[in-house]
C-alpha cells in the first residue's frame, strides 16, 4: 500500500508540473506562482519520506526538470514581449514630452 502511495504522490508532482506549464503557455504567470509554491510543499513531503525507489525518484526528478525548462522557455519569451512593450511605452512618453515642449515653446 506504501508504494501505491508513493507512486501517487509522484504523479500528483509531475501532474502538478503539468499543470504549472498549461499555465504557462496561457500566460498566466499567477496561478504558475501559487501553484509552484504548492509543489515546493508536494515535493518537500514526498522526499522527505524516503520510502520511494530510487528509480521512481530519479524519474520524476527528470520528468520536473524537462517541463520547469518548458515553462522557463515560456517566461523568457514573456519578458522578452513585456520589454518591447516597455520600450515601446517609453519611446511613447518619449515622443509626447518632446511635443509637449515644441508646444510650450
């Protein structure tokens, strides 16, 4: 019974992972946050008990690894779009004061 346990309390981490990537591929970043602090928890627990096989651990370690990378590619995009916007905003601000001064002078 030990090891179904276990073995569930790995897939609940890699399926929390799953989750943390859809997440991220919606863009939203909030539920990535709360739900990464909820599998820091998971994770804690399940490591902390020592009862699971090596290879299970080793595989589950792997599987969180390979969509963490996911999902670090899916932010790195995202500030990537958010700095363009940002130059974008203040290239407008940018404008807008030099018209606002030709206009006052």
């Amino acid at each position: 019974m030990e090891k179904k346990l276990s073995t569930s309390r790995i897939d609940e981490a890699l399926e929390m992972s799953a989750a943390m990537l859809r997440l991220a591929e919606s863009g939203d970043w909030e539920g990535v946050t709360r739900l990464t602090q909820d599998r820091q928890s998971a994770l804690a627990d399940l490591f902390s008990s020592a009862s699971e096989p090596p290879d299970q651990l080793a595989g589950c370690i792997k599987g969180i690894q390979e969509i963490d990378r996911r999902i670090l590619e899916y932010a790195a995009a995202q500030r990537r779009s958010l700095g363009e916007r940002l130059s974008t905003l203040e290239k407008g601000r940018r404008v807008h004061a030099a018209y606002a001064q030709v206009a006052a002078d």
